[in-house]
C-alpha cells in the first residue's frame, strides 16, 4: 500500500514498525500477531478489516486521536457504509471517558481530529464534515474555508441543471482545485476504431514513457492491451478483477518501466501514485466532472509536468466542452502529425475525424 511506504520513509528504517498495514485478502492471523508484537502507531487499511479487527478487540481504538479517510466520497458509499459507521462510533472514544453514555455525538467526537481527503469535494462530503466535526474547514490547496459559508443544500456536480449559482460555483472550484496545475489538456477527435492507433501515435509523440490510459468498461481492456501489443508496445491491464499478485505485479512492472502503457478502468483514477507517470488518455470520456478530475490527477504529479488527453468520437465533442467549462481549465483540440501534437482548432480536427 503506497500511504504505508510513504508513511515508513518518513518514519526511517529504525520506526518503520510503527506503522502497520491491515488490508481485507491478506492473512489475518499475521496481522494479529504484528499488531501485537509491534503496537504501531499508526494504522492504515481498508474499512472491512479495521472494522473487524477494532470489533474483535485486537485493534484499540478507543484511544486514537487522530482519524484520516482518504478518498473519503468513495468511503461514504453504500458498501463501506456498515464498516465506517463502526469505525467512526469507536474511534477516539476512551473507554471510561462517559460510563453513563451521557455525552452527546458532538461531544464525543471533539476527542479525536478527523481529517477527510478526496481530490474533489461534492456534498456528501461537506455533510459528513458536519455530522462527524466540530467546527469543520474545508481546505483547498491555498485557502481555508468555514463551512458554515457553503451552500446547505446538496451541491450539483452534474452542469448546469443546478437552480443555485452559489452550488455551481462551488462545483467548479472543486474539481478545478483538485487538478494539478501543470496539467496540460487536449482532445482528439477520431473514429472509433482508429482509437488505439491514435493512442500509439500520441504516446511517441509526446515521448511518454509511463502512461496510464483509461476506460470505461473491463471487458475491453484485454482487446487494447493486445492491440497495443501488436504494435510494438509494451502494454498491461489493471483492473478489480485481477488477482492481488497479478495486480501487485503488473504495477511493479509499471513503474521500473517493463510496461509504458497501462490500460484501467476506475480503479485506478483513485489512489495509484506513480510520480513518473507523465500522461493520461482518456479512450472513453469520463462520465462528469469529478471523476475526470480523479483521472487527471495521476499525472503532473509533485510539480512535474503532464499531459491528458481524451481520444473522443465526433458527436462527444460536446462532452469535451461540459468539461471544459465544469473545471474551468482549457482543453485544446489537437492531432498528430509528422510524429507531433499539433494544436488545432475545433472545426478543423472535426472536419479531418470524419474524412
């Protein structure tokens, strides 16, 4: 898990045992006996086992003082709810402190910090913020927000369709804030199956060593991979359905550079840190706003450069543009030539796609 590596070389080789790992799949009587031979300080895993364990007595949870979700709009969803409900109920909460349950929820949580992270910010996790703070901020990148001056009702993430103008512009700072600054945005407009080909065209022409290019369905990742393949280029696919070895490694092959294009789906718009990486390509549009962020957010990492790219039909043409005017960010049409982007304008690229 890349927050634990990061975690231990901050912590140096002599404390790195005070940070321990506790993941569903992985064998679980080992992680018994680490947390106590170990007792770490600091934990990171996934909602299910931590549940498990703090329910089970083996991890002590009643005295942490400190509780950070990462990807916190993903861990508010529907399948984590059971898991975060318990995890949020007993963390923080020093056995003793109230005998008779007379505190209330709000005074109970003033015993730990609770820090929410996510590269965008939609209304579930404002309201979240309020139901398990006291006295929340939001902070983006350089400002700190109170968030009683947000908006009180949900916020639309979608376009447009929203009635408040307070709701809209918080959607659009959110995702704007969650791209990386260096990023440069393009689209291509192409046929379909000239897709993959476009895809090659664009990796030599922008030189990039370590791409990760997205899609939106599993099933079609192997057929890109084996075309990628037959074209001279080294290529893997990442997705849930993989196996933890066959993920662990077709990632490591990924990073020493074995493999130059990664194709994925989902999974890896969130989380995935690999600081090399220095484009995106989006083979299939995302569907709004946020995840388009998530997406994005793999290259131009710690202030490096990087690039995204969306290889698009004609008729998501107007895909491209909610997005650009969502994020605020510009995205230029483009081509390949001569082994070269070439900038273009929106007519005459849409005029070449349909030749």
């Amino acid at each position: 898990m890349q927050i634990v590596r990061e975690v231990e070389k901050l912590l140096g080789p002599a404390d790195k045992k005070l940070v321990q790992q506790l993941v569903g799949g992985a064998n679980r009587t080992r992680q018994e006996e680490a947390l106590k031979k170990n007792k770490p300080s600091i934990v990171v895993g996934t909602p299910g086992r931590i549940a498990e364990m703090s329910a089970s007595g083996k991890l002590r949870t009643h005295g942490c003082r400190y509780l950070v979700l990462d990807e916190v709009d993903e861990l508010l969803s529907f399948n984590f709810r059971e898991d975060m409900h318990r995890i949020l109920e007993h963390v923080g909460r020093r056995s003793g402190a109230d005998p008779h349950g007379t505190k209330s929820p709000l005074e109970r949580r003033t015993e730990r910090q609770t820090i929410m992270v996510s590269a965008t910010v939609p209304f579930s996790v404002i309201r979240a913020a309020r139901s398990w703070g006291r006295d929340p901020l939001l902070v983006q990148a350089k400002s700190v927000i109170p968030l009683e001056s947000l908006p009180t009702g949900p916020v639309n993430l979608l376009g447009p369709t929203s009635t408040s103008s307070s709701s809209s512009s918080l959607q659009t700072q959110a995702a704007a804030e969650g791209l990386p600054p260096v990023l440069k945005h393009y689209f291509c407009v192409t046929k379909l199956q000239h897709k993959i080909d476009t895809l090659r065209r664009c990796v030599h022409a922008l030189d990039a060593k370590c791409v990760i290019a997205f899609m939106n369905h599993t099933k079609r990742l192997k057929d890109a991979v084996f075309k990628l393949e037959a074209r001279g280029m080294k290529a893997a696919e990442l997705h849930g359905d993989l196996g933890k070895l066959a993920r662990s490694t077709t990632l490591k092959k990924f990073k020493n550079g074995e493999v130059r294009v990664l194709v994925t789906n989902e999974l890896s718009a969130r989380g995935l840190d690999v600081s090399e990486c220095d484009l995106v390509v989006n083979l299939d549009l995302p569907t709004d706003s946020i995840h388009y962020a998530h997406r994005a957010g793999r290259t131009g990492r710690l202030g490096r450069k990087g690039t995204v790219v969306n290889i698009c039909e004609e008729p998501e043409v107007f895909v491209v543009k909610k997005l650009q005017r969502q994020l605020g960010v510009p995205i230029q049409a483009c081509e390949f030539t001569e082994g070269k982007l070439v900038a273009t304008t929106d007519e005459e690229k849409t005029l070449e796609a349909v030749k």
